[in-house]
C-alpha cells in the first residue's frame, strides 16, 4: 500500500507541476515570444520527481528480474541485475544533478 501511495504522490506531483508550467507558457506568458526563454521554478521539481519516478520503476523492474531468477546460483543473479541497478541509480543521480545545474 506504501508502494501504491509514494508512486501515485509522484505522479500527482508530477502533474501538477506539468499544469502549471503549462499555465505559465500559455496563459501568463500569452503573447510574451521572451517568455519561453525563462522557466518557471517549478520546473526544478518536475524535473526531480520526473527523475525519481523513472529511477523507481527502473528498480521495480530489476527487482523483477531478480525475482524470475530464483533458481538461479547467485553470481548469475547479481552479474544479471547489477549493471541494469547502477545505471537506474547513475540515471538518478544525472537527474539530480541537472535540477542544480539548471538552478
């Protein structure tokens, strides 16, 4: 049931700050060509959240593979996930990253 909520909390995160971007591009900056070239602070959390989503469901999807290899010696399940785990983590970390880079 945690699983269920922290995954719908992101998504609803999600969308709403994809909303108010909108809102932002659309209705505020209506007209304003300059406007697109600032991005609204929100975006930094879009940005995140989007980040971590993807970064959870790329583990969901290892831990998957995990479990199908149950009888499988355990080197082989290791040598099978652990790259897929380091690159969703290394993809987590870029993300972090690129929300301070672009702050």
């Amino acid at each position: 049931m945690a699983k269920g909520f922290c995954s719908w909390l992101l998504d609803t995160v999600t969308s709403a700050s994809d909303v108010y971007i909108l809102w932002v591009f659309l209705i505020r900056g209506h007209g304003n060509v300059f406007g697109l070239l600032v991005f609204p602070k929100v975006y930094e959390l879009e940005y995140a959240s989007t980040s971590v989503t993807i970064c959870v469901v790329q583990i969901f999807y290892v831990h998957g593979i995990w479990q199908l290899l149950e009888r499988s010696p355990i080197k082989a399940r290791v040598a099978v996930t652990v790259l897929p785990a380091a690159f969703s983590l290394l993809s987590l970390a870029s993300g972090i990253v690129g929300v301070k880079i672009v702050t």
